[in-house]
C-alpha cells in the first residue's frame, strides 16, 4: 500500500534533484526513472560521464528532494 503511494510521488518529481538512502546506499542525482518496482537515478558529479543506478522502491528508505 505504502509503496504504491510512493511511486506515485516519485513519479510527480521525476527529472527533479534527489537524494536517495537504502540500507547501505546514499546517493544523490536526478531522478530520471520511476517504474512500477523501481527508480533509476543518475548520479551526475559534474561534466563527463555519469552512474545510473536502478533502486528498487521497496529498498528506499528515505528520499530527499532539495529546494
């Protein structure tokens, strides 16, 4: 039930900057994707090349969406 309102929160917010925590990952970046059992975030530390990393959304323990 919980993660299903998430999503949909998530999906609100996509293309938005975003830090995201799990159990063991802090990452922050843009939120390009949002799946029905997953996010992918892409981790851009500047110019260059960039991380994608895909988050199941039941592993998200909290997410931050800076102003």
């Amino acid at each position: 039930m919980f993660a299903s309102t998430f999503r949909e929160e998530l999906a609100k917010r996509q293309g938005h900057n975003v830090t995201i925590s799990t159990f063991n990952y802090g990452q922050s970046g843009i939120l390009a994707i949002v799946e029905v059992d997953y996010v992918t975030l892409v981790e851009t530390p500047g110019y260059g090349l960039y991380d994608v990393q895909n988050i199941p959304i039941e592993a998200i323990q909290s997410a931050f969406f800076p102003a």
